[in-house]
C-alpha cells in the first residue's frame, strides 16, 4: 500500500510542474499584447529618434500573420519543405531472459527495449508577414505548439530501406537481442500557414526581430485565443490532479506505515 502512496506523491509533483509551467505560459500570453508589425515599427522609429541610437527598444508582444521565407528546410524523413522539423529514429529489439520463481524453479521470459538511435532538429530563418510590413522571427529557443505530424511509422525487420539514408551508429552489446524493427517520427512547422508568435521584439545591430526573451517564446498555427484557453484548461486540471493524488498518496503511505 505504501509503494502506492508513494507512486501518487511522484505523480502529484509531476503534475505540479506542468501546472507550474502552464501558469507561466498563461502569464506569458497575457503579458504580450496583441500588436502589428507596422505600429511596432512605428514605436522602433520614434524610441530611436528620441534616443538618438538602434537599441533600447523591447517588448512582449504577440503577433499572427503569414510566412516568407527564401531558404527553407527539407525534414529528412519526409522530405518535406518546412521551417523546423523534429525527427527521431528508435530500434525495438527482443531477448529471452531466466527468471527463477519463490519455488527456485527457472522460466524463460522474453523483454522487450526500445533504444533511441538518432535524433536531429533543425530550424531556419524566416518572416513574419502582416500586410506589406515584414519582421524577422529568431527560433532560436523557441516552443513549438502543434506541430504537424509528418511520419509515425513502424518498419518491422533488421533493417529498412528508410534507415540506409541516415548514418546511424550501432554500438553493439545488445547480446541476444533480436530486432523487431524501428520507428520513425517527424514533426514539422510546415510553410504555408498563418502563425501566432509570443515572444520578445527587440532592436539590435540586425534590426528589429522577434524571438526569446522574456516569459515565453510560443510558435504556434492557432489563435491567441486558442493558446490562452488551453493553457487555463491545462492549468485547471493539474491543479484538480495533483491536489487528488497528493491527497491519496499521503493517505496510503500512512496506512502503509502504520500496517
């Protein structure tokens, strides 16, 4: 009973730190105002007349509008254009293992493992595009929020003609293990769609762009409303969460204790 106690008291703290980061993101979202690329430049224009220099202008902003960019990127799974893609390889392998029972009698069960053998992210650069005004968004640190899922797929045997493609190392020592086959996974910021940034304007030598700094930097396809919502809903529920687990755990732990 106590091993379960403690197992809720695991999950409660958990779920205290996603609740944690979802107020963050809800702060972060509030904080940054809805604005234009043009009224921004504006205010960069008239910070820099006043100060009589390029800096010393920032601020949390959220913006939405189109993408431009000249030099995307190709996800090397699906090969499909894109402005930042995330991709992992994992082999799924097998072995026969002795377990002997309270009876010393020996049994033969077979495990399975998962092993991750590679993983790539990359980003590019690109505009954000709001009527004819145009601002540079740095990626640099940022948190992507629904992804488009481009590959989830599972290749059973040794080996794949998918796998020759990539450079990937076997390290050996996997004993008797025998492959089952390997999963591929790809999440890609696909091109052509309107995005919502969340983020820290801010004046440097390069000019005026958007990116880390502040609260949060959240790239997303979906609406500040959208954003906001979630977050709340996430901040609601593991609140609910961790309070009912906690409340558990400490109660079977106790009874654990005191049996």
């Amino acid at each position: 009973m106590s091993v379960f106690g403690v197992i809720l008291l695991v999950a409660a703290a958990v779920t205290i730190v996603f609740h944690v980061l979802a107020k963050k993101k809800i702060a972060a979202i509030l904080v940054a105002r809805e604005a234009s690329i043009s009224a921004l430049k504006a205010q960069h224009e008239a910070v820099t007349a006043e100060l009589g220099e390029e800096g010393g202008f920032e601020e949390m902003v959220t913006l939405r509008g189109g993408v431009a960019c000249e030099a995307p990127i190709t996800s090397p799974l699906a090969e499909a254009p894109c402005l930042y893609f995330s991709m992992k390889i994992s082999r799924k392998s097998e072995e026969t293992v002795e377990r002997r029972n309270a009876e010393g009698e020996i049994r033969l069960e077979r495990q399975t493992h998962t092993e991750t053998m590679s993983t790539e992210s990359r980003h590019c650069a690109f505009e954000l595009v709001d009527g004819e005004d145009r601002l540079p968004v740095r990626l640099e640190g940022a948190s992507y929020d629904r992804l488009t899922q481009t590959m989830d797929r599972f290749d059973p045997g040794e080996d794949t003609g998918l796998l020759s493609r990539f450079n990937v190392a076997f390290n050996g020592g996997y004993g008797q293990r025998r492959t089952l086959g390997y999963r591929y996974e790809e999440d890609i910021l696909p091109l052509d769609q309107e995005l919502t940034v969340v983020g820290l304007v801010k004046a440097d030598k390069r000019g005026l762009s958007i990116g880390h700094g502040g609260l949060a930097f959240i790239v997303s396809p979906r609406l500040r409303t959208e954003l906001l919502g979630t977050a709340q809903k996430t901040a609601q529920y593991t609140a609910i969460g961790s309070g009912i687990a906690a409340a558990l755990g400490v109660a079977l732990t106790v009874l654990g204790a005191l049996s």
